[in-house]
C-alpha cells in the first residue's frame, strides 16, 4: 500500500471518530435518553412547560405530563412557567426549571 493510500485511510479513521463523538445541535445541552423517573428527583436537562390548548403540561424528553399524571413515582401537582410541584407520598416538592435564574419586573419607561 503506498503512503498516499495509507494517509488517505488513516484521516478517513480520525474523522469517524470524531464524528461520533459530536453532539445533536437540535438538542439541549446535556440531552439524552434518560428515563423521567431517573430526572425526577433533580428536574434534570431537558424540562419545559408547554401549554396545549390553555393547559400546561411540563416536557420531559419528548413526553408531555399534565397536572394530575403520574411522573415516574411522583404525581405532577401543579405546573407553572418556571416550576413544577411534584408530590410523592405526602412530599410535594417543588423543581426550579431554570436554576440560578430570578424572574422580576422592569419598571415602565417614562
């Protein structure tokens, strides 16, 4: 095999493997094929409110879950833009969707 040829397959190897190693960019950081049970306890990457037809229901992957619907153990109490209430047993807890972020008003232009 000559060293052009050599070359060739060499970088053409390099090259799958980096390949495989690149992330979905149409994804969250993150993102992945995690059951909700195992996303429960931390409201893990991935979550979002969606509201369909004025109801809101919170996105876990590609799944929806209303209030009332079951989340892997825990039932979803209440769902707000930024929040989920999930109770399990007589323990609700309430899971920040976006850590480290502080809604607040802006007062009016004069």
């Amino acid at each position: 095999m000559n060293r052009f040829a050599l070359a060739l397959l060499s970088g053409l190897l390099s090259l799958s493997a980096v390949a495989q190693n690149l992330r979905d960019p149409t994804q969250p950081p993150g993102a992945g094929a995690v059951s909700p049970a195992a996303t429960v306890r931390t409201g893990g990457p991935g979550w979002s409110v969606i509201v369909v037809d004025g109801r809101a229901h919170v996105a876990v992957g590609t799944r929806l879950y209303a209030e009332g619907q079951m989340l892997g153990r825990a039932r979803v109490e209440r769902i707000t833009e930024t929040e989920v209430w999930l109770r399990e047993g007589q323990a609700v807890r309430k899971i920040s969707l976006y850590a480290g972020v502080q809604r607040r008003s802006v007062p009016a232009a004069p």
